[in-house]
C-alpha cells in the first residue's frame, strides 16, 4: 500500500524480468537500427579493404554520434511531454476537480 502515500509499488520477480526483458529488447532494436543506418550511411555496398579506412571511420564515428544525441534529444523530449499530462492532469483539479 505505499503507493498510496506516494511511494513506489513494489515490483514481483516475473515483474522485474519483464522489464528487464523489455529493456534488453530495446537496447537490442536501438543497436540495430544503428548498425543499418550507420552501415548504409558510410561503407560502401562494394568492399575494397579488409579494414576501414580513414573516412569510413570518421564518418561512422560521427553517425553514431549523431544517433546518440538525437535519441537522447527524443528521450527528454518524450520524458517532458510525459511529465505534462501527468502533472496537468492533477494540477487541473484532480480527481475531484476542485
């Protein structure tokens, strides 16, 4: 019952490994679309070296770069707006709408 007086409920153990789950599945998709997207972007389809070169390199490492800040961008962005409606929605009047 602490949930009531503000406190976070607690989570069971299959609640635990699903969101771990849930999160390893994430981290998992994120990595993916990172790996196609980066990939496509700055190694050509025709590989000539066994090793990337110099500019194969760089831009990888700025595509990467750039996907972090983006989704951490996105993130925050989403974590606002989440925190908006939830903090609206009490501060129009609750539940009793006083």
């Amino acid at each position: 019952m602490s949930f009531l007086f503000g406190g976070k409920p607690q989570l069971s153990s299959a609640e635990k490994i699903d969101a771990a789950l849930t999160e390893v599945e994430m981290v998992s998709d994120m990595f993916n679309r990172l790996s196609q997207s980066c990939l496509k972007k700055c190694i050509p389809a025709d590989y000539r070296e066994g090793d990337l070169n110099k500019g194969e390199s760089v831009c990888l490492d700025r595509c990467v770069a750039k996907f972090f800040e983006v989704n951490v961008k996105v993130s925050e962005k989403m974590q606002g707006e989440a925190a908006m409606r939830q903090g609206g929605g009490a501060g129009a009047g609750g539940m009793f709408g006083m």
